[in-house]
C-alpha cells in the first residue's frame, strides 16, 4: 500500500490534487491510501506516526511553507519522495539528488486535464 500526503492551505487546490491523484491511482488499480492536510505541522505529526511513501507539498503556506517542511522532514526521513506544488512557470524541475520534483501545477501546461476544475 503506497501512503501518499497532500498538503495545501487553499482547499481547492487540496482538494484537486486529491481528485487527479486518485483518479491517475485508480486508473492503474495501485493500492493506495491519499490523506490530505491543510497544514504543514499537522502532516509532520501524522508521519512521525506512520511515514508516507510520497508527498505532495505546496511552496507557499503561511506558517511553514514547502521549503520548511522539507528541511524538517529531511532531518528525520530521507526517504519519502516530495513532490511541491506551485503556480510559477520558473520554478518547474527535478531534483534528483534530493529526491524531489517541483510540479507546476497549471492549465496553461497541460498539467491539470481540462476535465478538473
């Protein structure tokens, strides 16, 4: 079973990630568990818990942004895959040493289906 996180302050956003992931999931009949969170803090809590395989994290939330939780995720985990959400064409790349992807998550690149909104 693959346990994936999503964290995102704005709700919508919450809650189209949540709707392409597992509809992507669903359509490859992988096991899967999605929790999503609205904060930061509360989605390092709950892996300290039980550790998620991959987690999808927006750049920018007040309190503890994307950056922040990664530096204090790495402190205890390396393993988990970050993937970091964010609207800004110039910030789209893979990090492959550090085991992150920087998503861009946007109509205009084809990244979101038409069929979500």
């Amino acid at each position: 079973m693959i346990r994936i996180a999503i964290v995102d302050d704005e709700r919508e956003i919450l809650e189209l990630l949540f709707r392409i992931i597992d509809d992507t999931l669903k359509r490859e009949q992988a096991q899967f568990e999605i929790t999503t969170f609205l904060k930061a803090e509360e989605l390092l809590s709950s892996h300290r818990e039980k550790p998620f395989q991959i987690i999808f994290a927006d750049l920018e939330m007040p309190d503890v942004d994307g950056l922040h939780l990664a530096a204090e995720l790495r402190k205890e985990d390396q393993h988990t895959l970050l993937i970091f959400v964010t609207n800004h064409d110039e910030l789209a790349f893979w990090n492959r040493n550090c085991r992150w992807l920087l998503l861009l998550l946007t109509r205009r690149c084809g990244i979101i289906p038409q069929n979500y909104s």
